[in-house]
C-alpha cells in the first residue's frame, strides 16, 4: 500500500498524534521495569511478561515498541528482582550460615551423588525405607536451619530459583556469580524442605492407608448371617414343638434362647480390622516416633497433636506402657475399649493406632499442617 517508507512514517505519526500516543521517555521506561518487577514476583512466564509489558504500554497511550526491547526490559526486572532478592537473603541469614548452604549442596554422598541431587530427587515409593530416607532430608535441611529463613520469599521465586540451580550439573553451581549463587542455593534449600515436607505427609497417608488395607486382608470374610438366622429358626421350631409349656417357662426359655443368640453375635469387621492394626503397630512403630517431632500446627486445639506429643514423651522415657489415667475420649469412641483395657501395653499400641488415623484424617481435611508444607 505505501511505496514511499517516508509516507507510512508521517501516516503513523498522525495517527498517535490524534489517538494520543506517544513515544516512552526514560521515566516511563523505569515505570515499566517497575512495573514488570511487581510482575516477576506473580509470574515465572516470559511469555506472559511480555503480555503484560504490552498491555501496560497501551493502557499508558505508549508506542508498543519491538518485542526485542520489551523483552530487555523483562531481563532488566529480572535481575533488578535477583539483586533484590539477594540483598534479603544477605540481610537475615548470617555469613556463616550461607557458607554452610553453599557447601552443603555441593558435598558428596556415600553413594557418590552430591547433596544437591539426592534432595531433589523424588521418592520412588512410600515404604517404610523411602519414608525414612524422606525423613533423613528433612533432618539435613534442619540441621542446617533452612526451616528458620526465608519465610518472606513467596513460593513462586523459591521454585523459579531452585529449578534455575538444578537445571545445570552440580560442578557448574560452583562457577555461578554472585548474589545469582547465594540466591539459588538458598531458594533450592527451602524449596526442597516445602516439597519434601508435601512428599513425607502423603507417603505418611499412603503408608497408614495400606495398614489397614493389610490388616482388612488378615481378617477372615464376614460372617454367614443366614446361616445364624436358620439356627435360630430351628431352635425356635424345636422350642414350639414341645409340648405344653407354661406361660412363665416359656418366657424364660425365650430370653434364654435370646440371650444365648446375642452372645454368639460374632464382631464387626471394622472392629476385627482394628484389633489386627493395634496387633501389627510395632514395625511402623520407627515411623510415628520421626513424625512425632515434626512441628505440626493446628487451630486451637486437636487431639492428634495433643496425643502425638504424649506420645512422644513415652517414647524419650522409654516406655511402652499407658498410663492409667490416659483414656483419650477425644480420638474416638471406639478406641475407647482398647485404649482403656487393663493391658496397658496393648492400650499403648491402641493410642498409636488412634493416634495415627486421627492425624491422617485431620490431614486430609486440613485441620492439622506443618508451617513449611
């Protein structure tokens, strides 16, 4: 349509003239970095950085300038939220403690793979060995007070940070600058304490959920009801074909016969699944001891926290017997049988087993968390 590049400029010219664009100073520049700077911290998509560096200058009557200069602009909020960043870091963790984060990632294990690796590595199942190495984890990145900093950072910077840090080998971690390595390694530590914490909690649930699957195995197929009812009907035949039969003895022999049906009664299944967990908690006994410790949090009060501590307290003394006066009502009633027996060890596997499903269920419903989960 125009041959001459002179006339499409001064048609373009016109036209920003009289819808009121113009094109963007330097002021309005650092607005924009500004503005894609407030954006980083929401969004980890160049693409939708881009959007909204367009959607900005046009909603500010700016010229969209090329792709090219918008995306400088984004690399330019970027590193301005980097320096930002590692500026924080620097402000609440001491030296020594980043010395220690930086050479923790980079150690080795006896297996030969770095620190960095194994905990970023997903757990392959939920037995009671992959649980106890998640655990091992957990146990690291405490020891090295990662649970302790960062809390302010949102979750978005920390997984665009560590994904930054493991997407190149370990040995090169070592090359990286500075704040971009200070920042990397302390956004992959608190990043892999959130997602080991996410990976303990659901092989935790995964775990108690095959005891009882495991336990239901064990317990024999429910009982044949019609096979009571024709026992019962023949007796009953057996009662009627006698002869004459007072009044007063019949009655007798009525609740007699009665009675004597109750007490053949056989348990429900549900119970019979309960007393083969409370038989089987000794090999998970290891698991509830670690989770335990972990600093779960309620609002208010919750009896699954309040017995884990318990628990934990028998566990330090070494005592594998219930206190009489422990009767837990609050884990349920029908614990409560078990829990107060006169085997006081056996009520003590009764209360972990309480113990246990009352937190997978307060879990799942989110009455009950961890803080960096």
């Amino acid at each position: 349509m125009y041959e001459r590049g002179r006339t499409l400029f001064d048609h373009q010219q016109v036209a920003c003239t009289v819808l009121g664009f113009q094109w963007m100073s330097e002021h309005q520049r650092r607005s924009l970095v500004r503005e894609l700077r407030d954006e980083v911290a929401r969004c980890a998509d160049r693409d939708q950085l881009l959007v909204r560096a367009r959607q900005w200058l046009y909603k500010n009557k700016l010229v969209i300038v090329h792709e090219r200069a918008i995306r400088t602009l984004i690399a330019a909020a970027l590193a301005q939220l980097e320096v930002e960043t590692g500026t924080a870091i620097a402000a609440s963790v001491d030296p020594a403690t980043l010395d220690r984060w930086r050479a923790s990632v980079s150690e080795l294990r006896p297996d030969g793979q770095t620190q960095q690796s194994w905990l970023w590595a997903a757990p392959a199942k939920h037995s009671t060995r992959q649980i106890s190495e998640v655990l091992e984890r957990i146990d690291l990145l405490y020891t090295l007070d990662v649970h302790k900093h960062l809390a302010d950072i949102p979750d978005l910077i920390l997984r665009r940070y560590a994904r930054r840090l493991v997407s190149r080998p370990p040995s090169a971690g070592a090359k990286i600058k500075e704040p971009a390595r200070t920042v990397e390694v302390a956004c992959f530590l608190r990043y892999c304490l959130f997602t080991t914490t996410d990976q303990l909690i659901l092989m935790v649930q995964r775990r108690i959920a095959d005891l009882w699957r495991q336990a239901a195995a064990d317990v024999p197929a429910t009982v044949n009801w019609a096979a009571m009812y024709k026992t019962l009907l023949g007796e009953l035949v057996a009662l009627s074909a006698q002869g004459a039969v007072p009044d007063a003895e019949l009655r007798a022999r009525l609740e007699a016969l009665i009675t004597e049906t109750q007490k053949r009664k056989p348990p429900s299944r549900a119970s019979l699944v309960r007393e083969g967990l409370i038989d089987g908690i000794r090999p998970v006994r290891s698991l509830l001891v670690a989770i335990a410790k972990l600093p779960w949090q309620a609002t208010g009060e919750h009896p699954a926290i309040e017995y884990l501590a318990k628990l934990q307290a028998l566990y330090l003394k070494g005592s594998r017997k219930l206190p009489v006066e422990v009767v837990a009502p609050s884990l349920g009633m029908i614990w409560q049988v078990s829990i107060s027996s006169p085997d006081r060890e056996r009520a003590f596997q009764a209360l972990e087993v309480a113990t246990l499903f009352a937190l997978r269920r307060a879990v799942r419903n989110g009455s009950v968390w961890i803080e960096h989960s």
